[in-house]
C-alpha cells in the first residue's frame, strides 16, 4: 500500500511546478480558514 502511494507521489509531484502550485493552494486556503475572521470584515469594508 505505501509503495503504490509513492509511486502516485512520484508521477503525480514529480514536476517542481505541480509542487509549486500545490504549496500556493494549501497556503491561500490555510490562510483564509485561519484568517476569515479578520478578511471578512476587510473586504465588506472595501
């Protein structure tokens, strides 16, 4: 089981580009789960 996940791993992320966007994506989300408090009201006053 883990050797067919490292494999998937290794098609998949192979690409440094593909690791890229992953690492911007879970960061925009991280930050608008953790900071939706603070966000919304900014962008309700814009």
């Amino acid at each position: 089981m883990l050797e067919m996940l490292m494999q998937w791993y290794r098609r998949r992320f192979s690409d440094p580009e593909a690791i890229a966007l992953l690492v911007i994506l879970v960061a925009g989300f991280g930050i608008i789960f953790f900071f939706s408090g603070l966000l919304a009201p900014l962008l309700v006053a814009i």
